[in-house]
C-alpha cells in the first residue's frame, strides 16, 4: 500500500495535480517509483542504430534527452546550464485510454542557470499532445521548450527555451557520438540494472543566455547525455553521483564516471568512460573505478558531497570540487545538478549530478 500511495502523488505531482507535501516525503515518493520496473529491461544483444535511436523509446520506463554545459558570456560572466526532457511510463495505462492527449507516457522538463551566486531551477509537465519527440529530422519539445536539429542532419543542434526573465538560444555543434559501456549497454548496479547510453561530450555552445532578465552573448562547451531503461536504478539503491569532465587541454578530451549508492550512502557500484579528442571510448568497468568523498557540506538542509577523489587506471587520482555549492533543483523531483572542476589526474571542468541525498 504504501508504494501504491508513493505511485499516485508523483503521478500527482508530474500531471500538476499537486498536492502539498515537504520535499523530503516528495523525494522518498519519487525514489518509491523510480527503483520500479515500469517497463522493458535494454537488450544488451540489440545495436543502437541512428537516427532511430535519437527518438523515444516508449517501451522501456524511463528515459531523457539532457544538456549540461560551462557558458561564458562576452562580458567575461560564467554560467553553467541544463536543460531536460524526461519521459515515465504509466504503469497503468491501457490502451483502451489512449488519446491524442494521452499516450500513457508522463513527460516533464526541468531548465536550469546558475552563475557562481544564484542558482535558477524551473520545470514543466505536459502530455502526448504538448510534447514532440521524433528521431529525424530531430526534435524533443515539451510547449515552447525545444531541443531540435537545424537540418536533417542531428547536428548541430538548436534549444530554446524562455521562462521568467531566464533563457537560453544556443547552438549545439561539433561533437562526435560516443558508446558508454559495452557498445552503449552500461551496468548501473551490482544486480545487474542496466541502461543504453550514449552521449556528444564536445559540443561547441554559440548563442544568447537571458539570466534576471539581463541578455548575454555566450560561447563555451556542452555535453548531451541520452539514456533509457526499465528504471533509474534498483530498488536496493539509493541515488546516484554523477559526473562529466571536458579537458582544458584539447588533447586530452574527456571523461565520465557514474556511481549508484546504497542505503547507507555508501558507493555500490561505479563505472567510468575516457574519451579521445576523436570519440574514442576506453570502458572502465566497476573493479577499475574508485570514488571517495573527501568533503561535505550543507546546503538547503541537505548534507552533500562537495569534494572527491576519483581512480581510473593509467592517472593520478583526480579529486573532484564544486564550483557553487548551492547548486539545487528544488523541484518536484529535487536534486543538485551544478559545475565543478577537477584537477590532479585530470584538469577539467564539467558538471556534476547529485540524486537521492
């Protein structure tokens, strides 16, 4: 019964019938049914093949299209920016329901802009007949917010998106595609809960970024993450830290690590990705890779990590710092989604996901 009544407030919450509840019970709520099978495990047996696989994927639970990136303005000002798109199936929805506004999928987006002081989060829900996802030519829209190719090609990409004196119109281009894992089937935790993966880690970022209602020229890097499966993680996990690290140093190129935690917040199960210059992967799987929290800190009442040295084989440890502490999206769904850097094995900057803290 109480997974049932967890199920119903974030369908709640995610179709905007929104009943009150502090964000502690919403956050339990929410890991209730993201630890659920809603759908399809991945078939590490089955290619990707593109474009198709750029478009949704509604027989599998869960999935996104997510933007991250370092952005300095003309100015010299520096923001960092996410925007997603994220899609769950109703686990039950039949099709006797369906309707041209109903599809059985729940979407909601969330856009976000920081900038060393202020951290701005928003969100939106929609349903099938205010959303467009298509694999090509591409696009993902929830309402006026967009993500979409400028030709037939995927890239380079465009994405809109405008709320309350905060937006973003920026082009997405140059980045080869690269394959987590094993040719993009990437294991998430030790009983076996696995995703498809793949992301454009080099993304050169032209265009305009509107923060308190102020608009700024801007360049800098973006990195696009894609990725579907039955659920976020097992339901023996407790949330997830995650990161992505694009060099300073052009040779260099950049890497990725991933690390599901237990319930005693200690890491379970972490795997990694080094990427060339040219999108070239180098897999490392869980045996290879270490995480250690070497700092915390309180923010909004959440205690978080803040600093961490990260091993993968052939570097220096690599330790790991935020940039802007309170980096929080306090949303229906909150979580810390903000820039860090990292130095020692690996001089980078990037950005960084923290889930279920």
């Amino acid at each position: 019964m109480q997974k049932v009544s967890s199920l119903l407030l974030v369908l709640l919450v995610l179709t905007g019938c929104q009943p009150v509840a502090p964000p502690t019970e919403r956050n339990n709520a929410a890991m209730a049914v993201l630890g659920q099978t809603l759908g399809a495990p991945v078939d590490a047996s089955q290619p990707l093949v593109f474009p198709r696989d750029h478009g949704a994927h509604p027989e599998q639970g869960v999935e996104w299209w997510y933007v991250t990136g370092n952005l300095t303005a003309d100015d010299g000002s520096k923001f960092g920016m996410q925007w997603t798109l994220f899609r769950i199936i109703d686990p039950g929805f039949s099709t006797f329901q369906s309707s041209p506004w109903w599809d059985g999928q729940l979407y909601f987006a969330h856009f976000a802009l920081q900038d060393g002081q202020t951290h701005q989060a928003f969100e939106r829900y929609g349903r099938a007949g205010q959303v467009d996802i298509q694999a090509s030519p591409f696009i993902a829209r929830l309402g006026d917010w967009q993500l979409a190719s400028r030709g037939n090609a995927f890239l380079p990409l465009q994405l809109h998106t405008q709320t309350s004196g905060y937006g973003l119109d920026i082009t997405l281009a140059n980045s080869p595609l690269v394959l987590h894992g094993e040719q993009g089937y990437s294991q998430k935790t030790q009983q076996g809960h696995a995703s498809f993966y793949y992301s454009y880690p080099f993304l050169q970022v032209t265009g305009t970024l509107t923060y308190a209602g102020k608009s700024y020229e801007v360049t800098g890097q973006a990195w696009l993450d894609r990725e579907w499966s039955s659920a976020l993680i097992d339901n023996q996990n407790g949330g997830w830290d995650w990161f992505s690290l694009q060099s300073q140093d052009p040779e260099q190129g950049a890497l990725m690590a991933f690390c599901t935690r237990d319930g005693q917040e200690a890491y379970a199960y972490c795997s990694a990705s080094e990427i060339s210059p040219s999108g070239q992967v180098t897999a490392y799987p869980h045996e290879q890779v270490t995480l250690t929290v070497l700092d915390r800190a309180q923010t909004r009442g959440v205690t978080h990590p803040i600093s961490w040295q990260l091993q993968v084989p052939g570097k220096e440890a690599v330790i790991i710092d935020v940039l802007q502490r309170d980096s929080f999206n306090s949303l229906s769904v909150p979580y810390w989604e903000g820039r860090i850097r990292s130095r020692g094995g690996f001089v980078a900057t990037g950005y960084g996901e923290l889930f279920g803290y």
